[in-house]
C-alpha cells in the first residue's frame, strides 16, 4: 500500500461446497454495478473466485487438488499463472476507488 494511501477493507465469502457459494456469486456478479455504487468491489476479473483464492495463497504443492490443467504441470507454469492472476486483480483494485471489496 503506498504511504498515505486509502486504507482498504476486504470482505471474503468462503464456505464448503453445496453451502450456496455459486447462487452467492451469481447473486453478486448480477449487481455488481449497485455494489459499486455503494463502494464495493466485486473484481470483474474474476468472476469465479473459487478458483482465484486457492491459486494465489496455495503454493504449488498443493495446485493438483485444483485440478490438471496446463498452468500446473511445471512449478514455472503455476507461478506464471498466479502473477498473472495476481497482477489483473491489483490493476482492478488500485483503478478502483471503492473503498471495499468482496471476494466469493
């Protein structure tokens, strides 16, 4: 966070599966606009951020149980995929005043 800079408050929806988390998250992306206006952030980076979160707190070790797709197979892949995540997510919170975000 740069010197002076806005402190940031992060909401994180997180629940087992069959909780309700895909109605959580269509519900969410569907008003996206009307959470804006109020100050928050749903990142439209990302739509499903199930996917998101693991990748970017997880190291590689545990990246099969997310699945096998291309990005796993090597360590360099896995960490390309995460910056790229990483840095798409950033651009959208620094080019966004909102002062919240909500993560599902």
């Amino acid at each position: 966070m740069q010197k002076n800079a806005p402190h940031r408050i992060a909401y994180v929806h997180i629940g087992p599966h069959k909780c309700g988390t895909t109605a959580i998250q269509s519900h969410l992306k569907s008003i996206r606009d009307a959470l804006l206006a109020q100050g928050y952030l749903y990142p439209t980076s990302h739509d499903d951020h199930a996917r998101l979160l693991p990748v970017l707190f997880w190291d590689s070790a545990y990246a099969p149980r997310l699945g096998r797709v291309e990005w796993i197979e090597t360590p360099a892949g896995f960490k390309n995929y995460r910056q790229g995540l990483m840095d798409r997510l950033v651009h959208e919170i620094e080019s966004c005043a909102a002062p919240n975000l909500v993560l599902c």
